[in-house]
C-alpha cells in the first residue's frame, strides 16, 4: 500500500545520497509542514547543528503580517544572521524532497540575500 509521503521521501533519500554537510560547507536544511516553516544548519561530519530557524522562533512571535511566503522570507533572513554570528558563509542547500518554488525558493532566496553563499 502505498503512502502519500513515499514520492517526498524518495526524494529526500536520493538528494542526501548526494549533498552531505562538512565543517566548510554545512548542509542547510528546509523542512515546511502546512502551517510553519524549518531551517537548520548541520555539519554532518560532527553531527551538531550549528543554527536553526522556524516560523516559530521567538525572533519572529508577533510578526504576522502577510502570507505563509513571507513568512519562509523572514525564517531565511533569520537563518542567514545566524549563520553568520556561527562563522558560516558558505552552505549546501537541502530541499528535503519539496520541490524548489514557493515557500522553500523563498527561504533560500532570504538567505542568500542575507549573505549566505549557496
């Protein structure tokens, strides 16, 4: 029988096969689930996470205004000011099997004007 989440996590087993996170190049990953949006930064060779940021993050309580985009805006360019008071520059981008529009480009595109390198 199959699961609906099956296709999303092929996926996302056939992208980490390939991308891996290194203490130069952390893995920034981006998990969205229909209400909040996720990023953490995760050096796979230590195992540690060196940043996060969600929708849920006291930086962003009472900010509200607009849609569900703008708020992935926001959890990117707070992801971004946390990797650079961690020291990170230069990170490896990882969709998690969501495709690359929407909420996930709007993240990635609020962390790179940020000053984070992709």
């Amino acid at each position: 029988m199959s699961n609906k989440l099956d296709p999303r996590l092929k996926r996302k087993d056939r992208i980490r096969r390939k991308i891996s996170g290194t203490t130069e190049r952390p893995r920034l990953s981006v998990y969205k689930s229909l209400k909040h949006i996720y990023a953490q930064v995760v050096d796979d060779t230590t195992g540690r996470t060196l940043a996060f940021a969600s929708s849920l993050s006291k930086e962003l309580k009472g900010n509200d205004e607009g849609d569900k985009k703008a708020e992935a805006k926001r959890v990117g360019a707070l992801i971004a000011q946390k990797c650079k008071a961690a020291n990170v520059g230069a990170v490896v981008f990882d969709r998690n099997g969501f495709p690359y529009h929407g909420r996930i480009a709007a993240v990635a595109d609020a962390a790179r004007e940020g000053g984070l390198k992709f």
